[in-house]
C-alpha cells in the first residue's frame, strides 16, 4: 500500500512532523510548567497514545485534499474541522448536549483524544472505546485514500 500513495509521501512527512510537535508541547507544558509528575510509563502512554489519535486527522486531512478542488480546500477544511470541533465537545460540553447528539460526538474522532490521555493518566475506562473509534477512523480514511489512488492510477495508467 506505501507503494501505491507513494505520491503522498511529502504530505505524510508533514503530518507527522505536525502529529510530533502536540505531543511534545503537551509534555513540555506539564512537566517543566504545570509541574505534572507521572511515572515514565504514564508519560509514554500519554504522548504515544495521543500521537497515535492524531493519525486519523491526518488522513482525513489528506482525504479532503484529495477529494476537494484547490480553491474549495479552504472552506471546506473550515467547515469540517468547526463542524467535527463543536460536534465533538471542543466548543460545548457534550454532557450539554441532547442523548442523540451524545451518541454522535461519542462517534466522531474530535471527541475521543481527551480519552486516550485521561486513560493513561487515570486508567480512565473509555481508553479502549477511544482507540476502536480512532482506529476505525483512521482505517475509513486510509481505505478511501487506497480506494481513490487506484481509481486514479487505472484511469491514467
């Protein structure tokens, strides 16, 4: 499959450059600013396990680049991240929200994050149910990627 987006490599390098610098300021923020002491292992759960739930951003990032004309890119990147961020609990509280829309911020990559740091800190109970969630979106979006270049590669090749 690397084969077949090798074209993408130069985006993939960026997102995860991007996906390594939250982590690291998270670390930096807590530890030296906010004084956070964790044992090392909660450490490398927290900044390993948030990394990993940057990874379906990316992709999705990558997704819309792909299915979306250079000059919509903008707006339509804005619409989805406002849409996913006040969805997703960012903007409002979930436990705000109507049980329907809970059932739908609870599905959606924007709200699960918060998941896999409070589970390594904590040992919070929605860690597991974070990871399937973001697993699952990072699969659709790597699937709709391979999906869309083969598509492009039959027709041009």
């Amino acid at each position: 499959m690397l084969g077949m987006l090798g074209h993408l490599v130069p985006e993939r390098r960026q997102a995860v450059l991007l996906a390594v610098a939250l982590p690291a300021a998270l670390y930096l923020g807590h530890r030296i600013v906010e004084q956070v002491d964790l044992a090392a292992g909660a450490w490398t759960q927290v900044v390993a396990g948030i990394w990993l739930a940057t990874l379906p951003f990316a992709l999705l990032g990558l997704v819309l680049g792909q299915l979306t004309a250079a000059s919509d890119l903008p707006a339509v990147t804005n619409g989805v991240l406002s849409i996913g961020s006040l969805l997703g609990g960012l903007l409002v509280p979930v436990v705000l929200f109507p049980a329907s829309l809970v059932d739908l911020a609870e599905a959606l990559p924007t709200y699960r994050p918060g998941g896999v740091g409070r589970g390594a800190v904590d040992g919070h109970p929605d860690v597991r149910d974070a990871a399937l969630v973001l697993a699952a979106w990072t699969v659709e979006a790597a699937l709709v990627l391979a999906v869309r270049h083969w598509r492009t590669a039959r027709r041009t090749g």
